[in-house]
C-alpha cells in the first residue's frame, strides 16, 4: 500500500503512521516527528540513524499534558529552524500531528489557532483537533515557549525535554504496579480505588489511613477497622459542581497523612473520578505537574481515569489549587 502524506509547506509534511522504514527514506524524509502515544511505531525497524526520530506520545481526546505538548512543537521548531525535511504524524494524521503542526505557525507566523487550522485544510480537509487536546491557557505557554526558542533561546528547548523526560522518570521510577479488583496503586503508600479496602485486606496491603470522599455512599465506612487504621469521610458530589472548601479537606489530609509517612488509601464510588481528583491537585501541588500531566500519571496506573465534567463545571483549575494552599484544619 502506498504511503501518502499531505506537504503542508515546504520542507513540513503531516501524515497517519508510516508502516514501514522504505516510507519513510522513499519520501526522503530527513526527521520525523511521531506524537502517536504509541512508542512500538513500526517504521522505526531499518531506519538509519541518519533520519532523525523524534517520539513524544500524547494520548487523543483529553487534555494534553503542557511538558509533552510543548516539547513536541519545540522539537518541530527545530527541525525547521535547521531546514530539515519533516513529517509529522499521529495515528491518522488529523488531530495531534495537526494540533503540534498549528501551535508551531501561530507562533512562527502570529496568527490564530483557527487560521492554522484553516491553512492545514486547504492541503488535508480532514484535519480536525480535538477540542480537548489543547486549552486556551496550554496553547499560549507552548507558543510564549516557541517564540522564545525561536528569538534564539536554545536553553527553552533543552528545558522542554528535561520537563517531559521528568514525567516519563517519575511513571518509570514510582515503584512497581499492584492490580487488584476494583483498586489501583499509584505510586508506592497510595491506592486508589472504588471502595474502603476491607480489615483483611488492610493487614494484607499496609494502608494505615483511608479517605473515602464518596459522601455516604459507601455503608459502613471506617466500621470494624484496626485501631492503628485511621479513617475519614468527605462527600464529594459527583454529579454537581465540587464545593472547593470540601476538595481542598480533601486534599490537605491526603498530602498530610502521606508526609506524616502514611500509606493511604482513597476511595470514591468507581474509584476513577473524584477519588482521582483528589489525588491529581495533591500532585499539582507537590509536584508542580499541569493538571492533564498529573492525569497522565494517574491513568498510567488507572486507565480510564477522569473527573466527571459536572464536577468542574463552575471551578477553574487554578481556583480549585488556590482553596487547597488556602485550607487551614479546623
């Protein structure tokens, strides 16, 4: 099957994955660029080392993680800044390739995120990114980043792949995976789960401190525990707007058990939403993770993974962190 790729301007390509490596060096393509969140992309077999390869895996349809982003348009910047000749690819070639291949010429060429669409039609109608992939506020740090890069700051790229390469460490280095029914261990000391692990389980697993935010869904929460267990319960709606005063309870005993040196466990009723909100604002915080890079860490653990959008309806992100840094315990 012939491979078919769509010249967005001279020396940029944007394609669907290429099969194989005579795809590649029969179009005579001098780097790729690969954002498909698949890392086993099958041309990369027989591919000389004098193509240049770059991989950045970003995941379609939520919100991409702002170190992954920005370091994929960066690593395009400098394809082009060195005139190689480059294709850019996803899956298919209409959402994250075209998103990546957009934020790089509003920043190169000043224009609007709906005029780079517009010109990447006009040579591949089916581009269509996906309305989650990139927020106003992620778009306007990847392009402030380019801008500089471009105005001559090497270092903003050598920071851009220090970030994403930090987050790939910290999945790779969080200790070892524990599968069990209905839970997942996200890191070494946090599980997170769809309901309060049982006594017998407990002993088992060595959680001391149980969060359940489920309101009072769950019957017979925090009944029957050990005594050297402590446990507590918050309701966290699911179908409505979260009250920040209850999140940021919330979050302020989860960092506060763990940094007292407590293996804890969080639970809400699917295990995969409020729970998982909790747990990304406390990594927001300690980490200095964006919001979609902290889902990514979490979903890597707990795929699936994702607050119901009612819950964030009426809340921004950085509102939500400003009530958690503002909590004082009663």
């Amino acid at each position: 099957m012939r491979f078919e790729f769509d010249t967005l301007e001279v020396g940029l390509a944007l394609s669907g994955t290429p099969q194989a490596a005579r795809d590649i060096l029969g179009a005579g393509f001098e780097a790729v660029l690969n954002v498909w969140d698949n890392n086993q992309a099958p041309y990369t077999v027989g591919l000389p080392a004098l193509v240049q390869v770059v991989q950045q895996p970003i995941e379609d349809g939520i919100p991409a993680p702002l170190a992954f982003l920005r370091r994929a348009v960066l690593e395009l910047a400098d394809f082009r800044r060195r005139n190689l000749w480059t294709l850019v690819h996803c899956q298919q070639g209409q959402s994250r390739s075209a998103a990546v291949v957009a934020l790089y010429w509003i920043a190169r060429d000043g224009i609007s995120w709906e005029e780079a669409i517009t010109r990447m039609r006009v040579t591949r109608p089916q581009i269509q990114p996906h309305p989650k992939l990139v927020d106003p506020a992620t778009r306007d740090a990847v392009v402030e980043s380019v801008q500089e890069f471009l105005a001559g700051n090497e270092s903003v790229l050598v920071n851009a792949r220090m970030e994403a390469k930090g987050l790939v460490v910290a999945d790779e280095e969080r200790g070892p995976p524990h599968e069990a029914r209905g839970w997942s261990l996200i890191e070494t000391g946090l599980g997170c789960g769809s309901a309060p692990l049982q006594p017998a389980e407990l002993a088992r697993t060595g959680f001391s401190r149980l969060l359940n935010v489920a309101g009072g869904e769950i019957s017979g929460f925090g009944m029957r525990l050990p005594d050297e267990v402590e446990a507590m319960e918050l309701a966290l709606a699911e179908t409505s707007p979260v009250k920040p005063q209850v999140l940021a309870e919330a979050v302020w005993h989860l960092r506060s058990w763990r940094q007292e040196g407590h293996d804890v466990f969080i639970s809400c009723t699917d295990g995969k939403s409020r729970s998982v909100l909790v747990v990304a604002l406390s990594l927001m915080i300690d980490r200095g993770w964006d919001f979609p890079g902290a889902m990514w860490y979490i979903r890597k653990r707990r795929p699936g993974a994702w607050p119901r959008p009612q819950i964030l309806e009426r809340h921004t992100m950085p509102d939500l962190i400003a009530a958690c840094l503002a909590h004082q315990p009663e």
